[in-house]
C-alpha cells in the first residue's frame, strides 16, 4: 500500500547526526570515561587522574600529562571525523585507542563538555560545549597537558538518564574500566577519585622494570597479591600471533568468571572466541564449576585483526579465528603442563 503521503528526504543536522553517534559511543558514565582515558593514553600521558562525581552522572573530569592540543585545534577535536591518529588512507593498519574522530563530539552532544589544554611551547587554552554548540576558545591557565570535563551527562536525553543504574553501579563500573585498562597499561599511573566522598578508590603507581615485571606488580596492584603469587608466566606464539601475560594456577581458580581480562593489541576485549579457548585450556585442570583467573594480552599486526567491529570497540575479529583460539589453548596447556610437572618433581625430589 502506498501512502498519499510523499515521503521527503531530509539532511540530518550536526547536532542531530552527533546524538544519533553518541547512543552508540556512550552508554553509560563508564564509557565516557573509557572514551576520555584512551584519548589520554593515545597522547602519551604518564599519569592520569579520573574525578567522578555520581557514578559519572554529574561530573567526570580526566586529567592527564600528555602531548596537549594547540589552542587553534580545540575547535577541531571537538568536530565530527577530525582525527590526529589516522589520515584515512589505511584503517587496517591502527595503533592508537582512537581512530573515528568520533568521541569529543558524542560526548559534547550528550553531556556539558569542556577541554583544557596546553601543547609544549603554546599558551593554554579552553573551549566550552553548550546547547551542542562549541563556544569561542579562551585563554586558560595549565601546566601541560589536558584536563577533559564532561558534566551532567545526559541532560539533554532524560530517556537514556532513566535507564543508568544507581551511582554505585555506575561507579563500579566506572572502576572496573579503569583497572582494565590500568593492566594494559603499566607504566602508567592513573588514580581514580570520588568527588563526593573525596575519596581515592583506585590508585596504581607508574611501574617500572620490563614489562613483565611492571605488569606483575600491576596485577598485584589491581587483582591482588593472592593472584600475583599463584601467576604463571605466558609467552607464546602461534604464527604471526603473540600472547604474554598472567594466568593463574588452577587452584586459584574463582567460582565465576570474574577475573578474566583478555587484550588486543592492547585494547581490552570481551570476546566469545577468547573467553571460550581460555575455558578450553583449562578444562582439564578444573572442574566444571570452577573458572581460571587470567590477565592475557595478545598482539600481532594491526592489519591480522579488526578493531573496527564496533564503536565500543571492545568485540574484535581475527581474520583467522583459529590461530588465536590455537595460540591461547596450547600456550597455556603448555605453561600448566610445565607448572604441574616442575610441581611433581619438586615433591618427589
Ligand atoms: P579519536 O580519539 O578517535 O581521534 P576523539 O573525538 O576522541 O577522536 O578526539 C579527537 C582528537 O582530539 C584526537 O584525535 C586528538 O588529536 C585530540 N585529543 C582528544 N583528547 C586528547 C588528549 N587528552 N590529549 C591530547 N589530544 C587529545
Ligand atoms: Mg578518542
């Protein structure tokens, strides 16, 4: 049936193609402050201090140490597809958290946004987000680096407002994201505050050493020194793939899946296929109910592996699915077949 009704095709506006993307990129507090922190990581920041107020409902504030941006490129972060981390001529070749230009101007069209920087040799500068429209850059006073405030997110959409959780949910959460990322990350530091409280709920210290070292006493930071001491070793490869980290022995093992932290290429990653061959490794050391705890990284070349899946950027896809599940069942076959064998002999022995 055709309606009388001729249909018109209409350009949507900035603002309204801004809000459609944000849905998308910002669910929730915690992927605010995932988006800001990777912005914070991609600049080379070696501290980074997370403010959160509400559960991120009210106030979150990143502040960090890294390159800055000039005062003449503030206008442009904050625009639609401007991006310093790529040009464009090969997205399968990424390196940096970000690629998509996409974040500033999602959270700027769901929240009050406002950045502050200073680049080496530049004065500071700041530019202000309001009613989705970015206001003139002003002078302002900074050290270095950038200071990213997102303010009372979701104002401007009370649907999505209805369906966060409570503050201390959404807080979870919000520490939950910043321990991921603080695993992948050693040498950085990050401390995460709650401004009502005043309170410091997480801090992890710059480490230092290699880099198994530095995650070692990461994941006793984050995971605790239980794990860290029933940690074995992991490096492995498989082809063109490379696994290291921590997995714990099976005796350390919890009731549920809760510490498993799987990386690509550095990014944190919920993935079926990963999560499903760590539980492969382990099924003949643990019984059914039982759920090995592991931190694993795995890397290879940006162009073996598409980040691209989605914009929360947290599902991946191998271009051959089988080597990674390969490469995580016998390289930890191998580390528990070694633990439990140096184990039997030291009893005997
Ligand atoms: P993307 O990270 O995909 O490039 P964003 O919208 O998150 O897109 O950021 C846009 C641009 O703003 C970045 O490419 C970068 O040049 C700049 N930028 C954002 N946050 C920071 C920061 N904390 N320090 C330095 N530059 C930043
Ligand atoms: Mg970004």
């Amino acid at each position: 049936k055709i309606s009388d009704v001729r249909p018109v095709i209409r350009q949507l506006d900035d603002s309204a193609v801004n809000r459609i993307a944000a849905g998308e990129v910002v669910e929730r507090p915690a992927s605010a402050v995932k988006e800001l922190v990777e912005n914070a990581l991609d600049a080379g920041a070696t501290r980074i201090e997370i403010t959160v107020a509400d559960g991120g409902k009210t106030l979150i504030r990143i502040k960090d140490d890294g390159c800055g941006i000039a005062p003449e490129d503030l206008p442009l972060a904050l625009s639609r597809h401007a991006t310093s981390k790529i040009d464009g001529s090969d997205l399968l070749n990424i390196h940096t958290f970000g690629f998509r230009g996409e974040a500033l101007p999602s959270l700027a069209a769901v929240g009050r946004l406002s950045l502050t920087s200073r680049a080496p040799g530049q004065e500071g500068a700041e530019i202000r987000v309001s009613g989705g429209q970015a206001e003139p850059v002003r002078p302002a006073a900074l050290n270095r680096g950038t200071v990213a405030e997102l303010r009372d997110l979701f104002y401007a959409t009370p649907a999505r407002l209805k369906f966060l959780r409570t503050d201390r949910a959404e807080m979870q959460a919000v520490t939950d994201i910043i321990k991921r990322l603080a695993m992948a990350e050693p040498f950085v530091g990050f401390t995460l505050i709650d401004a009502g409280s005043d309170r410091t709920v997480f801090r992890a210290d710059p480490e230092s050493g290699d880099l198994f070292d530095a995650l070692h006493a990461r994941l006793s930071t984050i995971l605790g020194k239980e794990f860290a001491e029933n940690a074995l070793r992991i490096d492995a490869t498989r082809e063109d793939l490379h696994m290291t980290g921590y997995a714990a022995l099976p005796t350390y093992s919890r009731g549920a899946a809760v510490a498993q932290f799987l990386f690509v290429n550095g990014r944190p990653v919920k993935d079926k296929l990963l999560t499903g061959a760590l539980r492969a490794a382990y099924f003949d050391f643990l019984s059914r109910d039982r759920h090995p705890a592991a931190a694993l990284f795995i890397d290879c070349d940006p162009v073996l592996v598409d980040v691209n899946v989605h914009p929360a950027k947290s599902e991946v896809r191998f271009r051959d699915p089988a080597i990674a599940r390969g490469l995580i069942v016998s390289g930890l076959r191998h580390a528990l077949a070694e633990a439990g064998h140096r184990a039997s002999t030291t009893v005997s022995g």
